[in-house]
C-alpha cells in the first residue's frame, strides 16, 4: 500500500515538474525538493534496503 502511495505522489510531481517546465522553462525548488524527500520513502517502501537508495542518491549527486 505504501509503494503505491509514494509511486503515485513521485508520478504526480513529475507531472507538476513538467507541466511547470513546459510553461515556465524552470522547475521550482520546492518541487524538486519533494521529488529528493518522497524518493528514499518510495525506495524503502519498494524493498531496496537503507544501503541502495543511499548509494543512488550519491551518485545522482556526484558531479562527473
């Protein structure tokens, strides 16, 4: 019940992030902020353990 509810609110962000940067060209930090706090909640709820969403958000944070 939980993995759906956060698939849900990530899949409704997304929307409102596009949305927003289809009439505006930006996205607001807040909104992209939500995306960074209900991602490791989804991640959890979809069984990846504390260790895996650690090291995706580190590496989507690295700078190549």
């Amino acid at each position: 019940m939980l993995m759906q509810i956060t698939i849900l609110v990530l899949a409704g962000l997304m929307i409102a992030a596009a949305f927003y940067d289809a009439t505006s060209f930006t996205i607001p930090n807040w909104l992209s902020g939500l995306v960074i706090l209900t991602f490791p909640v989804a991640a959890l709820a979809a069984g990846l353990g504390w260790a895996r969403p650690a090291i995706i958000c580190w590496v989507a944070s690295s700078r190549w």
